[in-house]
C-alpha cells in the first residue's frame, strides 16, 4: 500500500516521514503519520474507512464534518481550542472530507491530538469520572444542534424494540435447535418485555428530545491528558446518530460498572458497581446543567438497563442464529456474554431505587 500517494491527495503540510499502524480499533485501519515540518515534526491520524460496515461514507463523513465544525464554533465561543477538543478533518486537495482509491478503498485523515491517550479498561475511577465529563460536554455542546440533519448510519441501532422482535423470530426459528440450552436466559429475556418500548416511545411521542447520539461511548473514544489525567476530546465518531442521551449514558454503564470482563465464564463474579455508577452520574451530570430535560435525567437509570438488556439479547439472538455476528475466540462465548449482560440487568433492577436517587442528587 502506498501511503505516500494516499496522503499526497490531503492537506497535510510538510515533508513525508512515516507511517506506521497505530491504536487498538476493530473497524477501521488506523495509523499515526509523520510529517517533517520547518517546526518541527507535525503528526496525523490516517484511517482506512470499513466501507463494508459503513456503506455509505458521503453519508458518514457529512455526518462527522456537520457534528465537529458546530463542535468547534461551539469550542471557540467558550474559549477553548477546538484542534484539541475537536476532531479536525484534513481536507483532501479538492476539498472532500476523504479519498476515494480506484480500487474503491475510503482514507480519511485528522489532525492528531498530542499528548493524550485512550484507555481500553478502567485502570482508576478518575478516568471513568472524566470519559464521563467527555461524553456530558459533547452531549451539552451539541444541545442546538438540528439532529433529523444525521444520515441514519447503522438504522434501529438502539432500537430495543427491534432487537427484542429480532430476537423472538430467531427463538422461535431455533434454526439449530440450541433454544434448549439457553432456556433460563430466554425466560429472563422474555420477562423484561415490558420495558423495552421505554425510551424508543418517549422518543416517538415527542416527550424526550431527539439528540445526537455517540452510540460507542466506551472509555477508550475519550481522550485523556497524559499530564493532567482530564478529559480532551470524544473520537471515533462513526456511529452518531438522532436518538437520545439514555443511550449513551447507559451504553457508557453498561461498560464500566462491570469489574470483569465481558464474556467470563464466571457470571457469579460479576457485580453491578454502584459506585462506578456514582462517579459516573456525577461526570456526566455536572456539565450538563439545565440543558437536561427531567424526562431524560429520570430516564437515565433506565436507559442503563435497556442499553445492557439489549447487548444481552443481541448475544443470545446470535447464539440461536448460529454465532453469525460476533466474532468469537471460544465456543459457548456469546452465551457467556449474554449471561454477563443479564446479571448486570438484574443487579440494576435491584439498585434501581438507589440509581435513581444518585441521579437526582447530582
């Protein structure tokens, strides 16, 4: 592959020195490129876009230019800097968002934020507080910004009523008569029916606003300061989308109130941390203030629970279909994974009081 004739199509400034694999992404290519400058070497993010995934990259990457240049006016009214809190699309020469090859390979490039790192796993509470603030701030700075102008990028992605629906066809296929072996966590999905339609019908009534939504809020899409251990920039932008912030708070839970990892074959292990949850309602709830509605603060625990319930029934839908989806390493991994979610489901229904409470007190 020829990187240098790839970038050689950007606006990057300098002389060409490397360009080497970097960062620990499943869906993109992403490498670290360095350029020779009169200052002193300048670096950038080049990404092969998954065109498989994302069929649409015109849709995609007006989706990413129309979030991070709002993003950035909104930086620079508030006095910050928008090349750190920002990601900043390099335009090609022609001035496009990315590069097309003949082979029909996508590139994309982004200025690269010095001195800041992803963590893949919780290593210290305070950088679950901070991807908190991150993923609160990108939330609160994106408030007046027209949703419905989002291309739908993956349709009914946190549409628990379709997963639920999609779900019940393929028990009802068993298509590889493995129903049998799973009977207990079916029960289990089959019983929290009730809650599913929760947030897609308060969206649908009007009741809950339409907001952008990151939709792969884990810890290692923020960037925190290596010196400082605060929080830069959200990344990995791909997946936003017009739903609502339960999504991302809960996905964000979902995540990182789980001390083990998750597909352990040791359900028994897993635990629902309430104080992970404290810190992380605290994170994102101090910089919203009262642009939050009450619908969605009191949503919030909820959204924690249906956004867990629903990556549960997508491993359990999946190990009825065939392990088809997931990528897996073991057999039996999807149940494992299913059995992970739905301990951590039943956890909050218990603490939900609690939930709740924390959530009003911040």
């Amino acid at each position: 592959m020829d990187f240098r004739t790839i970038l050689s199509n950007f606006n990057v400034d300098g002389e060409f020195v490397s360009c080497e694999p970097y960062g620990s992404g499943h869906i993109n290519r992403t490498y670290a490129v360095v350029y020779k400058t009169d200052k002193g070497n300048k670096r950038y993010i080049l990404q092969k876009i998954n065109s498989t995934l994302f069929t649409n990259v015109d849709g995609l990457m007006n989706n990413i230019k129309l979030v991070t240049e709002f993003n950035r006016s909104e930086i620079i009214k508030r006095g910050g800097d928008p090349l750190r809190e920002s990601l900043t699309i390099v335009y090609t020469k022609d001035g496009k968002t990315y590069y097309k090859t003949e082979n029909d390979e996508y590139y994309r490039v982004y200025i690269f934020i010095e001195g800041a790192i992803g963590y893949d796993v919780v290593e210290k509470p305070e950088h679950f507080y901070e991807s908190a603030v991150a993923f609160g701030k990108f939330a609160q700075l994106l408030d007046r910004f027209d949703s419905s102008q989002l291309f739908e990028i993956l349709p009914n992605f946190h549409n628990t009523v379709k997963r639920f629906e999609n779900f019940k066809k393929s028990l009802e296929l068993d298509k590889l008569n493995r129903a049998k072996n799973v009977k207990a966590e079916i029960d289990f999905a089959l019983s929290q029916e009730k809650y599913v339609s929760t947030i897609v019908d308060l969206l649908e009534s009007g009741k809950m606003p339409w907001r952008v939504t990151h939709n792969d809020t884990k810890l290692n899409n923020v960037l925190i300061d290596t010196k400082t251990d605060k929080a830069v920039c959200v990344i990995d932008l791909d997946t936003m989308m017009a739903g609502s912030i339960c999504y991302d708070f809960g996905d964000s839970i979902r995540f990182g109130c789980n001390p083990c990892l998750e597909d352990t074959p040791e359900t028994e292990k897993v635990v629902f941390s309430m104080p992970l949850f404290e810190e992380y309602s605290r994170g994102y709830l101090s910089v919203f203030g009262d642009t939050i509605t009450d619908i969605e603060r009191k949503n919030l625990p909820m959204g924690a629970i249906l956004m867990t319930y629903e990556c549960g029934i997508r491993f359990l839908t999946d190990y009825l279909d065939g392990d088809v989806y997931f990528r897996l390493s073991r057999e039996g991994q999807n149940v494992d994974r299913t059995r992970t979610q739905f301990k951590l489901v039943k956890d909050m229904h218990e603490g939900y009081d609690k939930m709740c409470n924390i959530i009003e007190k911040y």
